[in-house]
C-alpha cells in the first residue's frame, strides 16, 4: 500500500511578497487554482517524485521538480511579472 503525502503549493509575487489568487497549478497532470491565499494542495504518493507547473496572467511560468519526502511538504513558488512597466 502506497502512503499518501500532502504537496501544499504556495505562490507569491517575487517582487512584493504578495499571495497570488487564482493561480494554475499542475502537479503530474492534476491542475488546481489557488485560492486567495495564493496556496493549494494535492496529496501525492510519498517518496515520489512531482513536476510541478505554475502559471499566472502577466507573471513567467514556473516549474520544478520536487521530491516528495515527507508526509507535508511545502514548495514555495515566487513568480516574477513577464510585464513591467
């Protein structure tokens, strides 16, 4: 039997700190949409490896891939605008 492990995606503006809402998650082919706190999870196999997308209108794409090694694991996602001015 497989133990299940929580991967709590959290997202923030790189500039200015500030959770992103309504942000895409994708982590191995399950998407999910932050809520206003910027963060969202997914439970996962434990031990597993998870690629994990991230994308926001106006902020660069974001991926990764992170090792899921314990029963909550935390990966904090800081997204730099595609647009200044």
């Amino acid at each position: 039997m497989c133990s299940l492990a929580k991967l709590v995606i959290i997202v923030h503006d790189a500039g200015t700190q500030v959770p992103l809402p309504y942000t895409q998650v994708d982590a191995d082919g399950s998407v999910l949409t932050t809520g206003l706190d910027g963060v969202c999870s997914f439970d996962v196999t434990l031990g597993k490896a998870v690629v994990v997308k991230v994308r926001h209108s106006y902020y660069r794409p974001w991926s990764s891939t992170v090792q899921v090694n314990t029963e909550r694991f935390e990966v904090s996602c800081d997204l730099e605008k595609a647009i200044l001015g």
